[in-house]
C-alpha cells in the first residue's frame, strides 16, 4: 500500500512537470518500463532514485522532500508478509497487502469458499489441490498464512465484506463431508457480523453477470489510491485500475448482488446446504 501512495504521489508529480517517463527513467539510470513499475507500486523505491525524482520534478522544500524519503524508506521495510516470503508468489503478495489496506472488500468465487472466510480445515484441503507433492511444512505456511489474512475481519477498523459466492461452492464436500459442514457452519457464523454481507447465487438462478469466473474488487479510503479489481490466474494474477474498467468490474457485481438471493435468504440455504452434507 505504501509503495501504491508512493508511486501514485510521484506520478502526479512528474505529469505536473509534463515529463515523460522515457525522461524520469533516464534520471535514475533506467527504463521507462521501471518508471512505470515503480509509479503503480510493484517494485520498491530506492532512496537515491526517489531523491533524483524529486531534483527532476523540482521538489526543493526540504521538509516535503523528507517526507517523500520517509515514506520511501517505510514503503522498503519488509512487514508481516516478509516471514511467508518462501511460499508467497510475488503476483499474490501484492495483493495481500493490498486487502489488508483496503475500506471495502468486495469479492465473487464460484468454485470454492473465498479464502477470508475459510476454516483452517477446508483452507487446507484447497491449498492441498492447489499445490499436489509439497512438503507439510510449506502446506502449513500457506495454511497459516491465510489464517492470517482473516484478522483483518476481527480488528477495529475491519474493512467492509461484501462477498457473492455461487452455490456450487457450497455443494462441493471440500475435504470430505465433516470439513464442508464446519465450513457452512462458519459461514452462517459471518454472516452475522456488522461489516460482513454475505450472498449466495443459487442453482435456480440460471446463468448470471459473472461469466469471466471469480474476481475481487478493492476499495480504499485514499483518496490517491485507486479502487482495484483482481483476477487471478493458475500461476499470475491481473491488477485493474483503470477507472472505465475497475467500472465493468463493479457493474457486474452490482448485478451480481441482485441477482444473488438476499442476505436472510441466503442464511436459510446455508442452513439448508449444512443439513444435507
């Protein structure tokens, strides 16, 4: 998230300037490519080059220029996520980040239950088919980092989640009948929290708005940081934040969450899905 607020800060600086980014890559011996990693937060900043950027840009006031390099160096400071770092894929890294800043989550999945709001025995289970031959101990790290994750839906400023999942998820006995009923269970559980809203796109649906398969979309209480959506592939993901296409993003959820049953009777088909596992 810091590197995003970094990067974002740095761009608006040097459109001001109307240089190019061919320009700015030169100051700090690089690519225009580089600039454009750096401006959307994927790489970390080094001091030199954000100290260049800022000569390049005319930033002169001393005390903006400190705060600029403060951030830089807080942005390069390895978090939470640093002890995962041999199991996490950089593609997805991000995006941990990105979910533990965000104000509101937002995030549809059809074949399984969203990682938020797995147990540990059915994230286990996922994380097993995903990664078939892997030793315990990196199964167990993955296990528990994304037990981690779902801190954020504890804390005092927990975000606000809004999930639509398909009914399929629900129906497929993950890790046998015992896992899947613990697994309806918590989520009858969450559906009950404040800042979780819950849905679920029934069989008696028919086909609905989601037809390109899951996606997450990301908004934050920045107002520099852009909303982002987020789909994910076998082994990468893609990062969206340009605003017309962020836009299709959230009308099909929009769509999504009419279509879906409603949060109370969504609640009744959990109930219903756990007395039939």
């Amino acid at each position: 998230m810091l590197r995003i607020v970094l990067g974002s800060q740095l761009r608006r600086l040097r459109e001001a300037q109307g240089i190019s980014r061919q320009v700015a890559g030169h100051a700090i011996r690089a690519s225009d490519a580089k600039i454009s990693r750096l401006e959307s937060g994927r790489v970390g900043y080094k001091q030199r080059d954000v100290a260049d950027l800022l000569t390049l840009y005319r930033v002169v006031d001393a005390q903006e220029r400190d705060a600029f390099l403060t951030l830089a160096d807080q942005a390069s400071t390895p978090g939470w996520l640093h002890k995962y770092s041999d199991v996490l894929p950089s593609w997805f890294e991000m995006y941990v980040g990105l979910e533990q800043a965000a104000a509101v989550i937002r995030n549809y999945d059809v074949q399984f239950v969203p990682g938020l709001f797995q147990t540990e025995a059915y994230a286990r289970a996922v994380i097993m088919l995903g990664y078939l031959g892997a030793p315990t101990a990196d199964i167990d790290l993955r296990v528990h980092l994304r037990m981690a994750r779902q801190d954020l839906l504890t804390r005092p400023d927990t975000p606000y989640v809004w999930v639509v999942v398909d009914e399929a998820a629900l129906r497929r006995p993950v890790g046998g009948e015992e896992v899947m009923r613990a697994q309806l269970e918590r989520l009858i559980e969450l559906a009950e929290l404040p800042k979780v809203t819950l849905q679920v796109v029934p069989f008696q649906a028919g086909g609905h708005s989601a037809v390109g398969g899951a996606f997450s979309i990301l908004r934050f209480a920045e107002p520099e940081i852009p909303d982002i959506a987020y789909t994910e592939q076998l082994t990468s993901a893609l990062y969206i934040d340009k605003k017309a296409d962020v836009g299709k993003y959230v009308m099909t959820m929009d769509r999504l969450s009419v279509e879906a049953s409603t949060p109370a009777d969504t609640k009744r088909l959990l109930i219903q899905a756990r007395k039939d596992t």
